[in-house]
C-alpha cells in the first residue's frame, strides 16, 4: 500500500504534548510555542486546514497556582485548569494574532463527541471556522469534565477530533523523535520506526515495553490515539516538536518521525461508520430533482426537495432519504428535528429563518454528513 505524503494532506490535526507547551514547573513554553504556531502559519499558507489540540492548561494552572506537586482530587485539578487556561488562551492568541491568524478556542468533554446534537454542532462549529480560515484551538474541558466522561488523554482527544472533521492526518508532537523499537534511553540498539501499520499487533509489545515518558501516556496512548483516528481514514505522525522546523520539514514530505498508516481509504471509512453503526430514526421522502442533486451532483439535502416526512427524529440522529419509488437512496445526519422539518417542507433555505424563526444550517442533510445508498441515472443519459 502506497505511503499517504503529508504535502496531499487537506485537514490536519496537530497535538501537542504537555512537554512541549509547558516547562516543568515553569509555567508555558512561549518560546517553543511561538516556534510551532510560526510553522503552523506556514501550513495555512498553503491552502492546509489545521486543527490544533492542545496540552498544558492544568500545568499552568498550578504554577501560577504556587502548586508545586500535582493534586490527586479532581476538583482541585479542575480549578487549576480554570485557571491555567486563561494564560493558555491569552498566548496562543496572541502568538497567533503575531502571525496575522485568527484563533477559536473549543473546550470539549467526551459527551460532546458521544452524544450526536452535540457531535454535529461540534463539526459544524469547527468546519465554519476552517472555512473562514480561522484556526481551533481545542483542549478538554478539564474544568468540568468528571472521571467518567474525561478523554483520558489529549492524544484520545486529538484522534476523536481528527474523526470529527474527517481528517487526512493526525500530527501527535512530543519530546520523542518518535516510536522506537525499544526504549532508546535503556537500550542503545534501539531502532526509530520510520513506517508501520495501526493494524500491526507488534506494535503493543513496543509500546508496553517503554517506560516514563514513552510509556504511560506516551506511545501506549499515542498508539491507541493512532487507531482510533484510523477508524475514519486518517493517518498518524509521531515526532518530536522540538525538532527545528519539524512541521514544515513534514509538509515538504521529509521521512521525520513515525508513521503509521491506516488501511481504511477515508471515503469507505466514513461510509462504513454511517452505514453501519448508526440506526436510523426516521424518514425523509424527496423528489426526482432533489434525488439527482443529492446523487449526482453531490448536493446537500435542501427543504425545497422534500416531500414527505416520516417517524420522529432530533437535530442529529441518522435519517434515510426515499425516492418517490420509496427505495432508499442516502442515509445522514439530520440538522433539523421531525416537527421542524415538517414546517419547512418544500420551502426554500432563505425562507427557513422566517417560518421557524431560527436557521440552523441552510441544509437538511449535509453532503458531508451523508452517504449514497443507490445510484441512479439522469434522465435521457
């Protein structure tokens, strides 16, 4: 299988580890952060759209704190992080204000991401600011997330992001060159591995092997984070955001770090996850125009083409969308619920505001948030 080269990469996640943003018991890296966030201009310089996941809110909390030993009780780390990320959010502002960037911050808990409203809002949110050319800057919401809904690891985090916006790679950057074949700190034989697989079973033993910063919550969680993005096509990078110019050098296709590459071509993957783990709610019957824009043409589901609205539905749940033959011929994530969209059948996007008195999206379904159950053919093809 042909290795995926960084310079194709569209949408790109890039996390960074606590060691890169902050200094132990110092507070915020500034220094290494103005250095990323520079290449990280250079990659919207060219036409890429990068996510950023961030690290280091509760470290900074705590030192402006005069918290020296990391608390145990969770409400105590909780308000470390309430502080920590005003400073968090105050330097990459302005580093990337430095830059002529604008920045969003976007706190998230695991039930963002699990329930699908949230899931939707939290993907339309993020592509409306990629499309106004402005850059996420994502971290979990520490100040209220609890023990069952943490993601654990911002790696964790990292790669549910990367499945969120359909990402072409996962860039994790920590003090690592990468994953060795051992712990190259015990064994001077160690090996980097340039390239590998998210399937290779070979791969836990390395990790289980690695200790301190490669070990528990390094490259055991950095695997795991690198599966987890695979699941919807994306590839991972593991390398070291200490490495001069390491993201540029990346995006000239420069053989830096490890990377380990999915098997799932994006699209299938995607496909898959719509087609198969999630249930249908309802139905949306649509008419033959708006059933060759959908096919097609590769359209959004607009109101102007329903027909007929069937079942009961929220903003978010999967739908299936049939033809005036009642087949089955797109399934997707819905922006409306079933009483709203009976009130919009048939009405044009720009006069949705007016009956509803809102606007969700000026979509039903979104193309992005669908797939094609049946093709069909243009009449007089």
């Amino acid at each position: 299988m042909k290795k995926f080269n960084f310079s194709k990469a569209e949408k790109i996640v890039i996390k960074l580890g606590s060691s890169l943003v902050t200094k132990d018991r110092e507070g915020l890296d500034e220094k290494c952060l103005s250095n990323l966030i520079k290449q990280i201009a250079i990659l919207n310089s060219q036409q890429k759209k990068v996510v950023l996941v961030s690290s280091g809110a509760i470290a900074a909390g705590l030192k402006k704190l005069g918290v020296k030993k990391r608390p145990k009780v969770l409400s105590e780390l909780q308000s470390a992080a309430a502080v920590g990320q005003m400073d968090l959010v105050r330097v990459y502002e302005e580093l990337f204000t430095e830059n002529e960037l604008i920045s969003a911050q976007i706190l998230l808990t695991h039930n963002d991401l699990s329930d699908r409203k949230r899931y939707l809002n939290a993907r339309s949110t993020i592509f409306n600011l990629m499309k106004s050319d402005v850059i996420p800057v994502i971290n979990e919401n520490d100040t209220v997330a609890s023990e069952e809904i943490r993601f654990g690891d911002n790696d964790s985090l990292a790669a549910m992001v990367a499945n969120l916006i359909e990402a072409d790679l996962l860039v994790l950057l920590t003090d690592q060159d990468g994953l060795f074949s051992s712990d190259p700190r015990e064994d001077s034989n160690a090996k980097l591995i340039h390239h590998g697989y998210v399937d290779d079973k070979n791969l836990d033993a390395i990790a289980s092997g690695t200790k301190s910063k490669i070990g528990t919550g390094g490259m055991a969680t950095k695997i795991l984070a690198a599966r987890r993005a695979a699941l919807s096509g994306a590839h991972t990078i593991i390398a070291s955001g200490e490495k001069k110019n390491v993201l540029v050098d990346l995006s000239y296709d420069q053989d830096i770090g490890t990377f380990l590459q999915s098997r799932e071509v994006k699209l299938i993957a995607r496909k898959k996850w719509l087609a198969d783990n999630l249930k249908s709610n309802g139905k949306i019957y649509v008419d033959h125009g708006a059933e060759i824009a959908l096919i097609n043409d590769g359209k959004s589901l607009l109101a102007a083409g329903i027909t007929k609205v069937s079942g009961t539905f929220d903003r978010g749940d999967v739908i299936q969308c049939l033809n005036e033959s009642r087949q089955e011929i797109v399934r997707g994530l819905v922006n409306y619920n079933s009483e709203e969209v009976k009130k919009i059948i048939g009405v044009s996007s720009d006069k949705i505001e007016s009956i509803l008195g809102y606007v969700n999206e000026s979509s039903l379904i979104h193309r992005n948030n669908m797939i094609i159950i049946k093709t069909v053919r243009k009449e007089n093809d």
